[in-house]
C-alpha cells in the first residue's frame, strides 16, 4: 500500500458525521445491519448489502477468525466517606487480576480477597492517594497511585466470586459517543453471540461481531467456513484519542492476548493452503498482527501487544475485515486507513454517511476483501 506524508497527519482522519448518524441503541433485531462491501484494492466499486448476505459476500473458503472475549460490567457507582458520589471503571483484564489475587487479612473473614488493579476513577473534586471507595457487592477500591488522564493504580478489595460481585453491582461500560445510560438490553445485546463466560474481561465489546447470530454461524459452517477464535481483553485504550498531530508519535494502550494452540493451527494451515484469513473487527486483527509481529508467525501466545497499525504498515496475517465504522481521528480508523488505503476508506464512509449508515459500536458494518 503506498503512503503519502499526508497519511501521517492526524487532521487526515477527519470526516463529517451528522450526530444523528451515531447509532444510541442496536438494531430492533441481531444481524438486521447494513453491510457496505469495499474492495481493498484496484477500482473503488462499492456494494450496499445486509449483514445477513455475509455468506455470499466473503472470499472462498476463508477461515474466519473472532474476538471470544466478553464484556464485563466494569463500571461501578458509588460513594466518598464524604457522601459524594464517585465511578470506577475496571481497566485490567479480569484474569489478570484472579491471578495476583491474594486472601485479605485486613477484611478478617473467610472468602475475602484482594489485588492491585489498574482503573479509571473520576469524583467530584480531587482523588486522594489512600482514599477507600465503597462500591457495594463487597467491593471496595483504595487508590494507590495516580497517574495520567485520570488512570489510578489501585487496591481492589472483594469477598467470593469477583465477576459474580461486578455483574451484581456493576454497569455495562457503553462508549463515550452514546449518551445514555446503558440498559437491560446492553446486558445481552453489547454481547456477541460467542462470547465465552471464562474470558469475562473486556471493557468494550468486540462490536464487528454484535451482527453475528447463532443462525448465521450455522449457515456459515454449513457453506464450508472455517471458524477459529482469539481472546483479547478490549481496553479502554480502544477509545483513546490520538493526541500526536503526527500520529507516529501515538503510542497505543497495550491489551492482554491469548492466541490457542487450536487458532494458531488454523491460520498455519490456511496460510499454507492459500485460503483468505478473515479477521472479524479491529480486535481480531490486532491479536493475529501482534502476535506475528512480536513471534514471527501466529503461533500459541499469552501475554500483550501494543501494535499500533497505520498506514505503511504491513499486514502478515490478515486477508480481509468485517469491522465497523469508526471515530474521526481514532486509531481504529487508522488501522483500517493502513489495510484499505485512507483516501479509498474515506470515501467509502462519505458514500456511507451520504446513504445514511448507522456508525460506531451498535451501528453498521463493512467488509474490506
């Protein structure tokens, strides 16, 4: 893909969206999305379809490859010893935290435990070192040291069944650009169809696969796809703006991943055999892109990638992505701008504001093949 100057300047990314066009609620029905088909490369023909022509639509005896993680109820409201209110948002990946989790001596009962955490923590007036915040469930937050745009390290206190405790007292962390409060519905639709109890984590979801529905996994098996799944833990990093004018000078938020022996035996053999590795979001292609990176080849992987792809960098694994559209100046937009060229991307979302798409998490999709 050739690359001009212009790709790295951050004022590239930009394009106009009537805020009526950010979808606020999913669609009456799972998988009653519009699908805008765009060619990576040569003429520009685009081709408006619905998410349910998708096994029509993507190459021949692709292997598809999803995000399997699950979004947890990271958000938490509650209260200063001073009766102000305050909100925590659970940046380290769930496992992550069960790992370090160590009895705590201080709680005095049986069943309690405790662990250092990352988390967002925003209250009115300022956040002192040391200050304990009660959240109900049991669970109770003492920050530990500040650092930038409002991240904490923190002692995460907690009795019984961690997950059990957020899904008690916790709220789904909708995106920034939604402005409501989020719902019982989120609690099943800012899920995927596939998301595994045992790779609770996330705080976004992996939103390209909120189209899929059992029906259509079926028919997808059915005309001879391949399926193969990865786990990365979605940060909050996913809406973090770029900052740099250059946007070389990013650096992106890193993300737990866990690459299965099974997955990495798919992509060998597909790979080998020619057949198009289809990666189903940003998610997925950041988890088979940073591990190729960082091992050479997709190959069995625990542990973080930071990748950060834009334009004129290379792609060793990914043939073809089902994504949403993204933000202005993001770096997901950035990532896409990098596999499908940023001129040719853009003026796919000018057709695609002009025809009226639904944009961002519970809008849309797009298939670049």
């Amino acid at each position: 893909m050739i690359t001009e100057e212009a790709d790295f300047f951050l004022s590239s990314y930009d394009f106009e969206l009537p805020p009526e066009q950010i979808a606020q609620f999913p669609p009456e029905e799972r998988g009653a999305s519009r699908l805008l088909v765009m060619p990576r490369t040569g003429d520009l023909d685009l081709r408006h379809a619905r998410f349910s022509d998708l096994p029509g639509l993507l190459p021949e005896n692709a292997l598809i490859v999803v995000n399997n993680s699950r979004v947890l109820q990271a958000r938490l409201l509650g209260s200063r010893a001073t009766g102000g209110k305050v909100e925590f948002l659970l940046l380290t990946p769930l496992p992550l935290v069960l790992a370090q989790a160590a009895p705590d001596a201080r709680a005095g009962a049986e069943g309690a435990f405790s662990a250092e955490a990352e988390g967002l923590v925003r209250a009115g007036g300022s956040v002192r070192e040391g200050e304990t915040f009660d959240f109900g469930a049991g669970i109770r937050v003492t920050v530990l040291q500040s650092g930038p745009f409002g991240r904490r390290r923190v002692r995460l206190r907690w009795q019984g069944d961690l997950a059990k405790a957020f899904a008690a007292t916790g709220h789904i962390p909708l995106p920034p650009y939604i402005k409501r409060a989020d719902g019982e519905e989120d609690l099943n639709r800012y899920q995927t169809v596939y998301a595994r109890d045992d790779k609770t984590g996330s705080v976004a979801a992996p939103t390209a696969g909120l189209h899929f529905t059992p029906e259509l996994r079926r028919e997808l098996t059915r005309a001879g796809f391949q399926w193969a799944e990865v786990t990365l833990y979605v940060g909050y990093g996913t809406f973090s703006p770029v900052r740099s004018e250059d946007i070389r000078g990013h650096r992106m938020h890193r993300e737990y991943v866990e690459i299965p022996e099974a997955t990495a035996e798919a992509v060998a053999r597909a790979r080998a055999e020619k057949r198009p590795v289809v990666a189903v979001g940003t998610t997925s292609v950041r988890a088979l892109e940073g591990v190729a990176e960082l091992c050479g080849r997709v190959q069995p992987y625990t542990g973080w990638t930071d990748i950060f792809l834009y334009p004129g960098r290379g792609f060793r694994v990914t043939d073809a992505v089902l994504t949403n559209f993204h933000l202005p100046e993001s770096s997901l937009l950035m990532l896409i701008s990098a596999f499908a060229g940023r001129k040719r991307v853009l003026a796919a979302y000018a057709e695609a504001v002009a025809r009226g798409y639904r944009f961002f998490s519970y809008g849309d999709a797009m298939l670049i093949r």
